[in-house]
C-alpha cells in the first residue's frame, strides 16, 4: 500500500479554543491508536485519563504510555477519540480507530484518505403492539 502523511488539528475536548495544527502525521491502520507528542498534548491541556497502559511496537517491543481524549480533526472531518502520548523516538500516527470515528478509508491507488460511505447499523424488525 505505501506510506503518506495528512494534516491534521488536534483540540482539547472540554476547551475547543486550544488546539494544536499537525503539519505531517502519518497514516498507520496498523496501529490501533493515534499517537500525538506528549508536549503538543500538554500544551493544549490535554489530560492523562488512562496511565500505564502497555503498547506492543512494531518492532516487538512494548512500552508504556499514557492516553487522553481530543478531537481530532482531518479533511474536513472530525472526531473524538483516545490519544497516546508519545514521548521522545515515537512517531507521529494517525491510528484505525480514529480513521474509522474520522468515516474515512485509504485510496491506496491515490495514497489518500477519502470518504468511507453510509454508515454500517445493525437492522431490527419493528416491534408490533402484540410484542
């Protein structure tokens, strides 16, 4: 498929006037999370919620880090969804649980995120009066 990058805004969920611009993040659907730097997170309040949780890198290795929620906004979309903090050597990621909360694919002919369509909902036969 290749690797790209998109812009992206990252903003504080509770106070939507902090916010940070994100020139180049890279597009991993291999990693369940976003992975957003620590300071950029700090720097628009962004709060610790979970602490501790274990990763397993590419590589095999596992670290530890820390999540917290934002909204996360690509392509004229937006979400809101858990964030990693990265801290030094951690790549920027934009991760398939945002793409998905996002509505989003990857073109990979185009190396690009595009709409992903109708959204997917389990269907229910419509209750009667007798039920």
């Amino acid at each position: 498929m290749g690797t790209f990058y998109v812009k992206c805004v990252i903003e504080n969920h509770i106070d939507r006037k902090k916010s940070i611009s994100i020139p180049k993040v890279l597009v991993d659907t291999g990693s369940e999370y976003t992975w957003i730097p620590g300071e950029m997170l700090h720097k628009i309040v962004v709060v610790r919620e979970k602490k501790d949780l274990v990763f397993m890198m590419a590589n095999g290795q596992k670290v530890t880090r820390s999540v917290g929620f934002a909204i996360i906004r690509v392509e004229g979309t937006f979400t809101i969804d858990e964030v990693v903090f990265g801290e030094e050597g951690d790549m920027l990621l934009l991760g398939a649980r945002t793409l998905e909360g996002l509505n989003l694919r990857i073109d990979s002919r185009l190396k690009k995120l595009v709409a992903a369509g109708p959204l997917p909902v389990a269907y229910g036969a419509k209750k009667t009066d007798t039920e």
